[in-house]
C-alpha cells in the first residue's frame, strides 16, 4: 500500500485526528464492548499456554500497532479506494446506497483472515472470516463517508487490542 501511495502517486484519502473522528470512536467502543460480551460468552479455556511474558507484551504491542493500521491502509486505503474508482457501480437497498468496490474489498479482507488456519481450528477461523466481512463492510462504509483512514485504523486496533487482552485478563481473573 505505502509503495502504491509514494512510488505510483496513487492517492487515497488519510485524514487525521481532527477530521470526522467521532464515528469511529463510536465504533471502536462498540467494537470492545462486543468483545467483552464474547468473553461472559465464550470464556477462555481451562488450560491455556501462555508465552513467557516479555513475548506476550510484544504480540499484544505488534497486534495493537501494526496488524490493524497495515490492514486498514491495504484493504480500506488501497484495495477499496482503487476499486471504487475503477467500478462506478452502486448498490442500493432501502435508502443505502453502497459502492460495488467496498463490498468487494470488504469480502476480501474476511477472505485475508484465511491465513489465519495456520494456527486455529477450520471452525474459529471460518467464524473470524464470516465477521471480518462483515466489519470490513462496516469500516468500509463509514471510510466511504468520512475518507479518514487514522480513524479507520485506531478503531481496528482498538478493537484487535481488546479481543486479545480481554480473554486473556478473564482468564487471569479466572485461574488466579
């Protein structure tokens, strides 16, 4: 995305934390509070293996701050914004009207999501992927309409930060 940006002079909306920023923060409590339902939900496993500590502060650090900026500025930044102004098309439903080019983008962030099979069940991940669309048509929605990309990356982290901290400080909780 950033060789995209600089080197081809492909231009996508960034924004900046002073521009139409009052959506996202909406989404990214939404965003943790659904994570928090997950967790009275679906409690943690009895027995989970923990890396040493050190490790774990650097994978929630990486998840935190380069998971979910590198996603958004690849799907939502180059992905949709290319897409969309290359198909013209739109979607209406009952008043929404939805570029052909997000939804597109937004079933290829969840299909992204596959790499994840790596180390998960078919099962957990097939579930991340089928909400990964679904929060990428979200997310993809609301940057059609604000173009602010900082908005569109804190709330992923934010939301990537809390569904990871928040098994893991019940579990603590849990087993302490």
């Amino acid at each position: 995305a950033l060789a995209w940006f600089f080197f081809f002079r492909r231009r996508f909306p960034i924004g900046g934390l002073r521009q139409h920023m009052r959506s996202w923060y909406v989404l990214g409590l939404v965003l943790v509070m659904a994570n928090l339902g997950e967790v009275f939900v679906s409690p943690p496993a009895a027995h989970l293996r923990l890396p040493p500590a050190p490790t774990l502060v650097a994978q929630l650090v990486f998840a935190a701050l380069v998971v979910g900026p590198t996603e958004e500025l690849l799907f939502r930044g180059l992905v949709q914004t290319s897409l969309n102004a290359s198909i013209s098309a739109r979607l209406a439903f009952r008043g929404w009207s939805v570029a052909v080019g997000t939804i597109v983008a937004a079933v290829l962030f969840g299909l992204f999501h596959l790499v994840n099979l790596t180390y998960q069940s078919f099962a957990t991940t097939a579930q991340q992927v089928a909400t990964s669309v679904v929060i990428g048509l979200v997310f993809g929605l609301l940057y059609d309409r604000t173009r602010n990309l900082v908005g569109a990356s804190l709330a992923h982290s934010l939301a990537d930060l809390s569904g990871t901290t928040l098994p893991l400080l019940a579990y603590a909780l849990a087993h302490a």
